[in-house]
C-alpha cells in the first residue's frame, strides 16, 4: 500500500514516478522492482485572479449599442473538469441598475446599451456556473467560496453637439454720451448644454463678457450703434452663435467741454518770429470755455490766448535743441468742467549750423603701384575717412568735400557721400613721396555753410620696386700694376637703388668678354682679378647691377701698367701662417716688413684682396683676421697679396705673397649619399655574400674625416654585417622568404675625430623569393550544381589555389586534366572560373567528375570538381483543390492549425 504522507498540491506538481523494489528474505535475497505513475487530480481550490484590480475605460455618448467597452481577463490556477471547457465565467454584481451595460459570461467582454458615469461590480466565478448565461445587471447573489471581485469605473466621454446659446436673441441700451471710457454697457451671457467648454465673445476682436465702452462717445458724430456680438466654444469641432446689440446715445445735462478731434498737428519754422501765431484750437460746450496750457510748454515757449484759443510763440524756436513740443491744453466751462487735448507742434530744421572736422588733421598711406581709384588707407589698412558734422539735419546736413591745394587735386579727390580719399591719378613715389594738404567742407543748406577752418590731411607714397638700380658713376676705370696675383682687387663699382623703402638686395655681374681676366663679387662689385695672364694693357667691359627686376649698366676700363722700382722689398719672399678654422676671435696672421726706404721714411701698407675675413694694419704691417669664423670646408688656403709704397707714390711698389692656411678641426659629422638606400638579395644566396654598399663622406681633413660603419640593429647582425671601412654589406647566414620577406636596420657611420660624429640612415633588403613551395587548392574536393537549360557561358563555380612563394601567385594556370571529353566545359586558366562551353549539346549527363590542377611554372597540384546537372523545371506546380473553406474560433490562440493545402508538380524534381 502507498500512501501519501504530506498534503499534494496539483498546481505545484501534477504527477510522480514512483519506483516500488520486493524482495525475499532468502540467504541471497532477491529483488523485483516495479514503477508506479501517480496522476495527482485538480480539486477547486484556488480563486480567479485578474491582471488588474481596477479598470477605468472610457466610451462616447453616442457610442452605438453593443459596442466593446473593455475585455476582463481573469486566470484561474485549476484545471477544468475532464472533456468540459474553461471553468471561469463573468457577471456585473453591482452598478447597473439601467442596465445600460452587459458582459458575455465566458470571455469578459462588456458591451454598451447606454447611459452616463457608472461604476461597476465584476464577479468572477468558477466551479458549477452554468455556461452561455448573459448577465445585464447586477442582481445575481449567487457567490461560492473562490469568488473574486473586481471594480470597473466606465467614463461616459461628452462630445460637442450643443450650440451656445445667448439669453437673449437681442439687447437694446441706452447710455449717456459724457458715459467715461472703461465704463460697463451691458453684459451679454450664453450658455452650453455640453460639459466643461470655456466659452469666448468676440466683437471682431475678442472682448469680455462684460462690454466696455472703448472710447469718449460724441453725440453729434454718431448717435447709435448696431454690434454683433459672437460665442464660440472650445469644442472640435467649435460652435457659435450671434446676438444683436443695440446702443442709442444721448445727451447729458452735464456734459463738459468736448474737443472736434483728438489730437492737433502744426508745424513752424525755426527761425519764426516771437509772436508768430502756431494754431488755433476750439471745443464746444453749453458755456463759456476758457483755454490753458497744462503741460507740455517747456521754457515757457508757447502761450494760448485763453478766450479764442489762439497758440503763439513768445520766445525763440531752437530746432537742434528740441525738434518738437507735445502740448497738453485744457479747456474749461463755466461750470468748472474740463476737457484735455493734446497738440503736436513740429519745428522745422533751418540752415544755421556749421559743419564742424571731428579731427584736425588725418594721416593716411597708398602703395605707387595702386591703380587709379585706389582708396587711402589708414595705419591699420582700413579706409581713410574725413569725418564732419552737422548738428542741422536732412538736406541741411548733407556734406560736400573738397580738397584746396591744385597740385593735391591732381592726384585725390575726397567722395561726398563717405568722406573717403582716392586717387584718380598714377602716383610715383620717386617724384612725390608725400602729400600735404587741406580739406574744406560745406554743407547742401541755403544758404551753405562752410566750416571755420578747413582739416589738414598727410598721405605717405609707399615705395614699390618700380625703378632700376643706378650706378654712382656712369664710367668706372682702375690701373692695376703688375706684378699682381689672382685674387687681387682691381676696383670696387657700386649702385643705389631709387626704391629706398623697398628691401631689395643689389646683384653685380660681368659681361661675358671679359670673364677670361676679371670676375665680380656678386654682393659688394669688387672686381678682382681672375687670370693675372694679361694680354693687353687695357681691358674695357660693361658691368650690370640688377635688383631682382630692373637692372642697369656702367663701363669699367682696367689700365694694366707695369709697376715702377720702389727700392722697396721685403724680408722674405714669401710668408707663411696658419689659423684654426671655427675661431670668431680676432687674431694676428702675420707681420710682413719691408726694407730700403730711409731713415724715418714712413711706408704704407695695404692688403690688395683683403675680402671680409682679413686686414693689415697700414703702418706697421700687421694682418688681423677680422672675427668672422673660418671655415676650412668652405677654403682651405688663402692667398694674400700686400703691397708696400711710400705715401703720395702710387707707382713705385713692392707686393709680397702671405699664404695663409686654415688648420682643420673635426666639425663635421658623416654624411651618407645616394639615398635612399633599397637592395634585394636572393634567397639562395651563400653566407659571405656581397649584397649592397653604403658610403658616407666627412668634410673634415685627415683623420678628422676616416669613416667607419657599423650595423646598429641587433636583427640585422643576425643575418648580415658590414665591412667597417667600405660599408660593404654581405649576408652572413641563409635567408627565409617564407619567414621573412624584408629586413630593416641602422647602419651607423662614424668618424675617427675627436670627439668623433656620426650619422645613421635606414637600410631596406628585401628578400627575393625562390620557387621552393607548391601551390595548394582551397579545397580538394569542389560540388557545384546546373539547370540542363542553363545557357552558353552559364558560370558553374570557380576553384582557387594559392603558393607560398609570393612571387609565384601571379604565375598560376589553371587546367581540367580529364573528365571533360565531351568539351562541356571551359576553364579560365587565370581565375580558375569553369563556365559551360559554347560547343556543349543540349543533352548532358546527370554527373561530370572534373580533375582540375594549379600549375606555378615549377609544380602542380591536382583537385576534383563534381558538378550535379539538374533537370529542367519546364511545368507551374498545380493546386490539388481551386477553392479551400475552413472554420476557426474567433478566440483560437496564434499558431494554431487552421487548414492544409496541397501541391503537385510533374517535373522530374519538385520545387
């Protein structure tokens, strides 16, 4: 026996496996197992419950009968009863009494009868509530114990289908004609039957429910008035409605004073006379008025005769210090009664101003090369503006410009309308450099007035290279003695460039006939001596200066003389020094004497090709460096030529040569040519073997200037080293195109100074490839499937290799080997893409095995390609049935089957 031993609960589990052993008792027991399935069965005992506690749907009053209100859905944990259908079932318990609202008992959902505002009472009920029962109200009292309530509050939604309505259909009144503005004249009301809708009047523009009286009535302009009032509501869409409103005016017994218009205009002339009469106001009223400026009469200009109402000037009108007077006047009755109007008096502007420069004096500049019309800027290149003014206003105010000086008019003129400067003329700046004159101003009044004085203005001509060059001297000429040596200066010719103000650097040259002799200085026009080999005794030739544009030429004449003895020599033939290149401090050279002049006889010195770097001291013949750095790359020897002479005797000399050399320090680094540097070396190549040479060269001397090379990169080393002294590089093992393609490393070339310099460049080897490796299919074994109807040319699939050796991916061929007899099909031997052949017969077998292979040039490598021919789809697939009914609940959940269709088709291959 099996018993139960806790209480079973069918909603947690709802059935066990249950496996029962028996066994004997015997000296070996024996066993006997069986398994017991235990089906637990449903009682009621858990209540409804729905997805919500309270619903709050809404539906319009004119919603029609049996319209969907809500859908109430409730669970219930317990199964129904074996072959019955869903236990729940929904009633309305309370709210209903007009039973404007129903509900289906099996789904939950309330339909609409009609009615307002109700709140409901939904029961829901399981166990033995017989089914298809419609509940309308809520007077079922039948409850079991799993009963679940919940509450529904329906709001009944109101629509706009009521127009407002006025109370009444038309409104007489009656108002006196002294009634002041924003006084109540009458209210007009209207009502909606329609719930919460904001009623708005309007009398072409919106006003208040209660009409105001806009404005002062006047009974002998207009005595009645018809207005249509309007109400709308805020409904969609909205509704309106009209009313008449009429309104008679009348006269008061105690009217005050009354104005024929509101407001008075005049206008007067500045320059009017002390009495002059302005304008004449009048009111009427039942008494006698008498007249008053209230406010508004600064200064007291005005006055008004207070019987006729006559407005007259008692002082002097002032347009520039107030244009115009806002007068408010009063007139009174003998009731003491008052009426206010205001009166615009507007004063005309007159000629009596002066235009007056904001500035006495104005600076400004133009470039010679601006064209004509060109505007005069100011320092920060914006528009140079003469600036007036005119506290008159409008045609009075108008300024008219004009410069005085003649020779200034020529070339500017100043625009009336902005005060501007421009040319209307070509400017030099060789002939005028500046400008300085005088601006007058008047004004466009009448009479015109002009300012007191007139404002001065400067304007600098800015320089532009517009000129050439011009040498200080048409005609050079020199006598160069002989004696003389290479280097020597003949003469020095020089240049000045006009355009003062423009930076432009001068450049001399020779003209080619006599560049076999002479050569010039480009930059200072020293003419030096070039070849001492003369072959005449005059040399003639045109010098030429250029500043980058213009350029001009002067005539040189070099006479070559033979020098007369001196008696003068030197203490040695020839002198000899040294100096360290890179020293900016100035030292002695050398000390030349020369002999043979007489006791106390003074000699003078001179250093004939003395350049920038050297001089002598005239007296004691000393040479100096001057303190500009040497630098040995540049020039390694100088050759200096001193020439000694007694004071007043140009011809009788005596010249020595000082050879000076510049000792060399190691101030420069190595510097590597032919870059960049790119080699290739063969894979297959021995250890040992020259790849590449690098070279670098050291503008230093002797030891300063020994290089030496070193691989940097610890990679490199690795498979290649450089020879130190000929950067030779050679490999120095076997290399791997499969493991490396490309090596990059630093060669480093060093001097042997001290302190030594150096220099690094990159080094790029690639590896050249040797066909060493098969090329290999993606796949060996390709399917591919085509409809027997398929055209000429049809694509049926593409097979594709690949080779390790990169150098061989270009030199793939591809070919099918067998299985294509029939020539059915064409192998592009570059792509590897197989397409049907143009030769192929309209039958085709149902399979072709195709052997395919990848050729490099060296190896090959085979694959298969299966291609599937499918029969062709010639028929449509045809319905079983041309028509299908079903039937289906309309509460069936998603997914479930509704209906089956067939289809056949009598191809060969279904699709």
């Amino acid at each position: 026996m099996i018993y139960t031993t806790d209480m079973l609960d069918r909603e947690t589990k709802d059935s066990y496996w249950l496996t029962v052993y028996a066994s004997d008792h015997g000296v070996v027991p024996q066993f006997a197992s069986i398994e017991v399935y235990i089906q637990v069965e449903d009682v009621n005992d858990n209540a409804p419950l729905t997805s919500e506690p309270l619903y709050r749907p809404s539906i319009s009053e004119n919603a029609p009968r049996d319209v969907s209100v809500i859908q109430i859905q409730a669970q219930d944990p317990d199964t129904a009863p074996p072959g019955g259908q869903d236990r729940l079932s929904y009633k309305i318990v309370s709210g209903n009494p007009q039973n404007f609202f129903a509900i289906n008992p099996r789904t939950g959902q309330k339909a609409f009868a009609a009615g307002n505002y109700d709140i409901l009472t939904v029961r829901t009920v399981d166990g033995n509530v017989e089914p298809g029962t419609l509940l309308r109200n809520s007077l079922i009292t039948r409850c079991f114990d799993c009963d679940r309530c919940l509450t529904v509050h329906i709001t009944v939604m109101d629509n706009n289908d009521n127009t407002p309505v006025f109370s009444q259909p038309t409104y007489d009144i009656t108002i006196s004609e002294d009634t002041p503005p924003d006084s109540e004249v009458v209210q007009v009301l209207a009502s909606d039957r329609d719930e919460h809708h904001k009623l708005t009047y309007s009398l072409q523009s919106a006003i208040d429910p209660n009409s105001l009286l806009a404005r002062d009535l006047d009974l002998s302009s207009i005595g009645h008035y018809v207005l249509t009032v309007r109400v709308t509501d805020n409904g969609s869409p909205p509704l309106s409605t009209t009313t008449v409103v009429r309104i008679a005016v009348t006269l008061s017994d105690n009217a005050g004073p009354k104005f024929p218009q509101p407001e008075y205009q005049a206008e007067l002339t500045e320059k009017a006379a002390i009495g002059t009469s302005v304008i004449t106001i009048n009111a009427v009223s039942q008494s006698t008025l008498t007249y008053n400026i209230k406010l508004g009469n600064a200064n007291h200009v005005f006055q008004i005769n207070q019987y006729s109402g006559v407005i007259t000037t008692q002082k002097p009108l002032d347009y520039e210090t107030k244009p115009s007077y806002t007068l408010i006047v009063q007139a009174a009755n003998m009731a003491g009664m008052a009426t206010n109007v205001t009166v615009i008096i507007q004063v005309v502007d007159e000629n009596d101003n002066q235009p007056v420069f904001q500035q006495l004096h104005y600076r400004g500049s133009i470039s010679e090369a601006a064209p004509i019309n060109s505007v005069v800027l100011n320092s920060d290149n914006s528009p140079l503006v003469i600036k007036a003014t005119d506290a008159d206003r409008n045609q009075n105010a108008v300024l008219i410009y004009q410069i005085v000086e003649d020779t200034a008019k020529m070339f500017f003129t100043v625009d009336s309308g902005t005060g501007s400067i421009r040319t209307i003329a070509n400017l030099d700046h060789e002939t005028i450099s500046s400008f300085r004159f005088h601006v007058h101003v008047r004004d466009n009044g009448k009479p015109q007035l002009t300012a007191d004085s007139p404002t001065e203005v400067s304007i600098q001509v800015i320089d532009t290279n517009d000129s050439p060059p011009r040498f200080t001297q048409n005609a050079y000429e020199a006598v160069l003695l002989l004696p003389t040596y290479v280097g020597v200066e003949a003469l020095q010719v020089s240049a000045v460039d006009p355009d003062k103000d423009v930076p432009t650097e001068l450049t001399y040259t020779l003209t080619d006939g006599v560049l076999q002799h002479f050569t010039i200085k480009p930059s200072s026009g020293v003419i030096v001596v070039k070849n001492n080999n003369f072959s005449k005794e005059r040399f003639r030739f045109s010098v030429k200066v250029s500043d980058g544009k213009f350029s001009s030429t002067a005539l040189v004449t070099v006479l070559v003389r033979e020098a007369l003895d001196s008696g003068l020599s030197f203490s040695q033939s020839i002198y000899t020094s040294a100096i360290q290149e890179n020293i900016a401090n100035i030292s002695k050279v050398a000390v030349v004497n020369a002999i043979g002049n007489r006791l106390n006889e003074p000699l003078r010195y001179t250093l004939l090709n003395a350049g920038t770097k050297f001089r002598i001291r005239p007296t004691s013949g000393v040479i100096q460096t001057t303190g500009i750095p040497f630098d040995r790359e540049e020039q390694e020897f100088y050759e200096l030529v001193v020439e000694a002479k007694r004071e007043h005797d140009r011809l009788h000399v005596a010249r020595v040569l000082v050879r000076v050399q510049v000792e060399d320090i190691n101030d420069n680094a190595p510097v590597f040519v032919g870059l960049p540097y790119y080699a290739a070396v063969q894979v297959e190549a021995e250890p040992g073997s020259h790849i590449f040479k690098v070279m670098a060269i050291d503008g230093d001397k002797g030891i300063n200037g020994e290089v030496s090379y070193y691989l940097k990169d610890d990679h490199g080393t690795d498979y290649f080293h450089i020879d130190s002294s000929s950067g030779l590089i050679l490999t120095a093992r076997m290399l791997d195109h499969e493991l490396v393609q490309q090596y990059n490393f630093i060669v480093r070339a060093t001097d042997n100074g001290f302190p030594p310099l150096s220099s690094e460049v990159s080094v790029i080897l690639v590896v050249n490839d040797l066909n060493d490796n098969p090329p290999v299919f993606h796949q060996l074994l390709y399917e591919a499937y085509v409809n027997e109807l398929a055209p000429r040319g049809h694509f049926v699939t593409c097979v594709q290799a690949s080779d390790a050796d990169s150098s061989d991916f270009d030199k793939l061929e591809y070919s099918i080997l067998s299985g294509n007899e029939k020539m059915n099909f064409v192998m592009d031997k570059r792509t590897g893409i197989i397409t049907l052949s143009s030769h192929r017969k309209q039958r085709m077998d149902p399979v072709y095995s195709l052997n395919v292979s990848v050729s490099d040039g060296v190896f090959t490598s085979t694959a298969q390609v299966h291609v599937k021919v499918l029969g062709a789809n010639l028929f449509n697939p045809v319905f079983e049935q041309n028509l299908y009914e079903a039937e289906i609940r309309e509460n069936a959940p998603s997914g479930i089957k509704v209906i089956q269709v067939r289809i056949s088709d009598i191809s060969i291959h279904c699709y």
